[in-house]
C-alpha cells in the first residue's frame, strides 16, 4: 500500500475495523465491492437519463473502496484469514468488478466506447502483473508509482463532480471528437499501459540479475 493515500488509509481502515459489528465479516464487505460495482456500473449507465445518475456512480465508487479494501483488512484484524479462499475470490470480484465499471463507462454519454476498452483492457493488464509478481515473489504489490486503485476511484469521484457541474465539452481531434472524460480516460489508460511495459522490462531485468548470479 505504498501509495499516496497509502498511510490515510490504512488508519481510516483500522479505525473501522475496530468497529464494526460481528456480523460485518469479510463476506459481507466482499458483497459490498459487488453492489458498489453495480452501482458505478448503473450509474454511469443511467446517464444516459440524466446527468445527476453521476452521483450514483460516485456514492458506487465510496461502496466499492469500503468493500474491496475492508474484506482482507477485517479478516486480517479478526485473526480469521483464510489465505487460498480469500486471495482467489478477492481478486475474481476485482476482475468482474473492473469489467462492470469499463462497460458503464462505456455505455454512458460521457466516454467513447474504444476509449472505456482501452482504459479498461490496460488496467486489466496492471491487474495480470500484480497477481503474476505476486506468484513470483509471494509479494502482494497494490501500488505502482505511489498510484493505486484508492487514488484511482479517487480520480473517477472528482472527474465525475467537475463533468456535472460544468458538463463534458469536447475537442475535436486527428481521433475525432474527443470530450473531457475521454480525455481523463485516455490519460489513465496511457499512463497504465506505460507503467505495465515499464515494470515488465525492469522487473524482468531484476529477476534475470538475480538468477544469474544464482546459477550453478
């Protein structure tokens, strides 16, 4: 959790954890990164109605966080891990998850569509390399560049509160037409895909050093 907000959250986390009621078990918080990815999904969707569904998606992206960061984090607290189970259904829900909330971007009025896949297809790439280095060194790494999925939804919030209140003015292009949260995902699926290449060569570099000098 080396991120930006890394030291934030995690007290924010502890502070809850040592609140919450029996009956909140890291099941229950898992169910409530579902339902906020739902929601973020609907949300986005149902802009296509009308623009204030943002907040719907924004109040997804507040769920989303409490769930997808609380479920590990009480089982931890609690004593009550289960490492194969947890690991396993954690990150299918974040698979799905990040599906979901591509394809509501995707088919709100806001985002074009080959823009929400690329957004979408290059996070899924950060999310391959951090369950592939975490096979090869059993470390669980959720931030690249001090960027993580909290300063993301993060991002998604505010970008979601400028859009309403100032609606989403476009630019043409040499792309064609392209709006302010085309932009915005543009940048972030860029920027993932740049921090993918740039991990890949530099921690290939890493482990070939050190199998190397290992070698018989």
């Amino acid at each position: 959790m080396e991120s930006f907000l890394g030291t934030t959250e995690r007290f924010i986390l502890d502070w809850l954890c040592r609140r919450m009621p029996p009956w909140v078990t890291p099941d229950v918080m898992t169910a409530v990164a579902i339902i906020g990815a739902l929601m973020i999904a609907g949300g986005y969707a149902l802009t296509n109605i009308d623009p204030a569904f943002l907040w719907l998606a924004s109040l997804g992206l507040v769920l989303h966080w409490l769930g997808d960061s609380m479920d590990g984090t009480l089982a931890r607290h609690r004593h009550i891990e289960r490492p194969r189970y947890g690991y396993f259904v954690d990150h299918s829900i974040d698979g799905l998850s990040v599906f979901l909330i591509g394809l509501g971007i995707g088919l709100s009025p806001y985002v074009r569509l080959d823009v929400a896949l690329l957004t979408l297809s290059s996070y899924l790439l950060i999310l391959i390399l951090v369950f592939v280095r975490t096979s090869v060194t059993g470390e669980f790494r959720m931030a690249y560049f001090r960027i993580g999925s909290t300063e993301i939804r993060l991002v998604m919030v505010l970008a979601n509160g400028v859009v309403y209140v100032i609606g989403n003015p476009a630019v043409d292009t040499f792309l064609g037409p392209l709006s302010l949260y085309d932009m915005i995902g543009s940048v972030m699926g860029v920027l993932f895909l740049l921090a993918f290449v740039i991990v890949v060569v530099s921690f290939s570099r890493t482990l070939d050093r050190e199998e190397r000098t290992t070698r018989p």
